[in-house]
C-alpha cells in the first residue's frame, strides 16, 4: 500500500527510529512500510496520522490505493 510516510517523516526532519518511537513500533516497521512491504494496522495509521497532522486517508493515500484495487478487480 502506498503512503506518505517517508514524505512526511523527512518533510518534519524525523529519522525512523524518532517516528518508530514515537507510534510504539520498531525502526523495521517503519522501513517496511516506508517501502510499500508492510501495511500498518488502523491503530499505527492512526497514530502516523496524530504525529504528521493529518487524516488518515490521506495519510494511507486512500484514493490512489483505492483506484488501483478497484482497476486490480475490474481486470481479474
């Protein structure tokens, strides 16, 4: 799934170990997300959001990821 993270996390000068601590949950976590391996659950995007400022959805780029599901279904 695609994300903001990276984005915000360097926009607000943060290293992943500083996120990771802040939202309770390993600099690997982070890393993994940051490279679209890990999807976080509601409660660490919803944490990601509280830090950054932001919703969720557009935290978690809800459209985008959306549009690409819904075009992923419509071809299988």
């Amino acid at each position: 799934m695609k994300t903001k993270v990276r984005e915000l996390r360097t926009a607000a000068k943060m290293t992943q170990q500083e996120l990771a601590d802040l939202v309770h949950v390993s600099s690997r976590t982070i890393i993994s997300i940051e490279k679209e391996q890990y999807n976080p659950s509601l409660m660490l995007a919803y944490r990601m959001a509280e830090v950054f400022g932001v919703s969720v959805e557009e935290l978690c780029c809800l459209r985008e990821n959306r549009e690409l599901e819904d075009r992923q279904y419509e071809n299988s």
